[in-house]
C-alpha cells in the first residue's frame, strides 16, 4: 500500500507535456475532463466496462471504422480525445489467461482511461531536477536466478508445452524529489514512438516504447511487432540479420500476430506488409515487422483489446500456454510493463506496447525488462540482453539536470 502522497506536481493532471500517443497537434494543451479506473479483482469485464465509457463520452470504440462526432464537448470543453492505459494483468484478464504475481505498484489501475480536451495553454516541466536523487536499483531476482528461469522455460520447449517464452525481471529504486522530469527524460528517448507520461492520483509513468500493440486507421488494424535485439553498431547489425535464433524467434511471434488479427470479426485477410526490419532504439538494433488487415465490418474496443492483449511479443507461443510458464516463474508482476498505453481519438486508434517503461509510486521507480526465450537461448545472453534494454532506462532516470520545456 501506498501511504502519504508523492511529490508529484498536479498529481490528477497528465501534466507537463503530452500523454502517449497524443496527436502533436494538440501541443501539450490536454486537460483531463473525465477518469476510468478498474484493478485486478474488481468485477466485470474490463474490455467491456472500457469500451462503455469511452463510447458515452463519444468516442467510435463500438465501431472503429467510424469517424466520431468530433464537437462533442463536457461542460465547456470540446472533447479531444482519450488517453488510454491496461496492464498485462488486465490483458490476461482479457485474454483468459493465468495471472501472475501481484503488482509491486498496486495504487496504479489495471485499466485507466481518461477523457480529454483542450486548455488554452501549453504546460513546461518545473525545475526540479537538481534535487533528484535516486537510490540504487534493487533486482527482483539475481542474474543467476534470471538464468535459471530461461533453462526452465528452455526444458519446457524441449517437452513441446511451449515455442517461445518472453521472460520479464524487474528493479526498483528509492527516490527523492519529483519523478516527472526524470519520466519525461525517459519518454524523450531516441526512438521512442509512444513517449509521453501519464499520472494519476499519486503515481506516474513514463514510457519510451517503439513498439505498436495495434493501430486502427484509414479502414486498416495493424500491429508492429518487434523481437530480436544487438547493440547498434555495424557489427550488431551484421549479428542480428545473421542471427538464426533471432529470426526464427521473430518469425514465431509475427505468425501469432497474424492468427491475433485473424480472431478480429470484422476483418479482412491479413497480410505482412515487412517482415524482419532493423530499426533503431537508444543504442540498440532491433527487429520490427508490420502485419495488417482491412477492416471490412464492425470492429469493436472490446473484442480488438481481448485479441491484442496482452502482446505476443511479450508473451510468446501459444500464448495462453506461455502466459502460464510468466505466471509459474516471474516473482513480481508485470505492474505497467508488457501491457497497452496510447489514444484512441475521434478517427483513429493507437496503442503502444509498454516496454520501456517505468512507474513512479509515492516512494519507488519500477522498471522492467526481459526478452524471448527459445530452445537455443543461451541463459548468460539473456540476462545481458535485459541488462542492456533496462540501461537507457536507468540513464535517463538517474540523470539530474532540471526539466525542460515540452512544447
């Protein structure tokens, strides 16, 4: 439990700057008019419970193909859109899977979703940095516990009860002063396609992903999986194309992708647009494809959340088995990490995938980071391919310079 309240600035308030997957036209003006929150063990269906408050507030989420009357308006404010967040732990709720161990970051909704519209004023970041101080990061398990966790899932596979595994560990650290700078270092990371923060009353995070969960536009829902990993340089590149291991690990989770499409109603046939590309993200090489599909009837938030979530990227294969094999072995939860963050606004959604993200509680930062586990995973490999996807993370949080503007 949370006691006492977190030097937050506007704790209720996504402020400074703009929320994940806000459109840049908005230019940091959102102003929150109304909140959704469920957590894990309370009743009802999430999906469905989400879907009805975004859609009485306006929203096209019963058809996704629709455009929405965009002058709806809350009191005096015209309704922009809505940010919105689930967790793995909700995804697996969703997906009717087996859920893990419980979150270190209990104050934070399992599903939250807040209306907005516009102020007529930009925030700025306060100058807070020079205060900051972060303690040291406290594993939830060791590297040699990390390793022994991959040659379980590794035995797993070799008796066919899984493909793949994604494994997730996770650290926390102490703080003093006020996290949003510091979680607005992290979502200003090179190569962060969803980066932005969101708070709530009493916690924060901040999320650097490149990785799009699902996106709804134009009459087409794609997903952009992302899964194989090097340092970028030349000859990082030249290992990740060259690498068997990584491209059949990445082959595996874009076939789950497309069977994921595939369960929508409402959908047309589904094709890969571009398998195995190498983009990169702070310092490191990494394998993206994209996979789409027309939508040629109602699509609605519901059923696209409950065959999206939580990402096969970071699950594995089957999914319902490797959320299983997560749930035996992760000793903490997920919390924000592994789950949707983005917008769904009046003619489009996009949801990013929340790795590279942290939380902030009213006295820790929580990271998370893992990767893809094969039966020609080498366990020593894995737990320095998470330690190198956690320290851009844990660069930009310890860094102590005073914020900046966000325009």
């Amino acid at each position: 439990m949370v006691h006492g309240r977190p030097p937050f600035d506007h704790p209720e308030e996504p402020l400074p700057g703009s929320p994940p997957g806000a459109p840049g036209g908005c230019q940091a003006r959102h102003h929150a008019l109304r909140v959704f929150r469920w957590h894990r063990g309370d009743p009802g269906d999430p999906a469905e419970l989400v879907s009805g408050f975004l859609a009485d507030n306006g929203l096209p989420v019963r058809n996704l193909g629709r455009t929405a009357d965009k002058n709806r308006t809350i009191g005096d404010s015209t309704i922009c859109g809505a940010a919105l967040y689930v967790s793995a732990d909700a995804g697996c709720v969703m997906a009717g899977a087996a859920l893990g161990a419980p979150t270190p970051v209990p104050s934070i909704p399992d599903v939250y979703a807040v209306i907005y519209g516009h102020s007529s004023f930009s925030t700025r970041l306060s100058e807070t940095g020079r205060s900051w101080r972060l303690g040291d990061w406290q594993p939830s398990w060791t590297p040699a516990d990390h390793a022994a966790a991959v040659d379980t899932v590794r035995a797993a596979i070799g008796r066919g009860d899984v493909y793949v595994v994604n494994l997730v560990g996770h650290a926390s650290a102490t703080y003093h002063g006020d996290p949003l700078p510091a979680l607005h270092r992290v979502a200003a990371l090179p190569g962060a396609r969803y980066g932005g923060v969101l708070t709530g009353d009493g916690w924060a995070l901040g999320t650097a992903s490149p990785e799009t969960l699902v996106e709804v536009r134009d009459g087409r829902v794609v997903t952009r999986p992302i899964k194989g990993t090097r340092p970028a340089t030349a000859a990082g590149r030249a290992a990740l194309l060259g690498s068997a291991k990584e491209r059949a690990e990445h082959i595996m989770i874009v076939d789950l992708e497309r069977n994921d499409l595939a369960r929508l109603p409402g959908t047309g046939p589904v094709r890969v647009d571009e398998l195995f590309a190498v983009r990169e993200w702070s310092g490191l090489w990494q394998a993206e494809s994209v996979v789409s599909a027309p939508l040629d009837g109602d699509v609605g938030l519901a059923d696209l959340l409950r065959a999206a979530c939580p990402g096969g990227s970071v699950t594995g294969a089957p999914k319902l088995a490797a959320l299983a094999e997560i749930a035996a072995l992760e000793p903490v939860g997920r919390g924000v990490s592994m789950g949707a963050v983005g917008w769904i606004g009046h003619d489009h959604l996009d949801l990013g995938l929340t790795i590279r993200t942290v939380a902030a509680d009213g006295h820790r930062l929580h990271a998370w980071a893992g990767g893809g586990i094969t039966i020609d995973s080498d366990p020593g490999e894995e737990v320095a391919e998470a330690a190198a996807k956690a320290a851009p993370l844990r660069t930009a949080l310890a860094a102590r310079e005073p914020g900046t503007a966000v325009s």
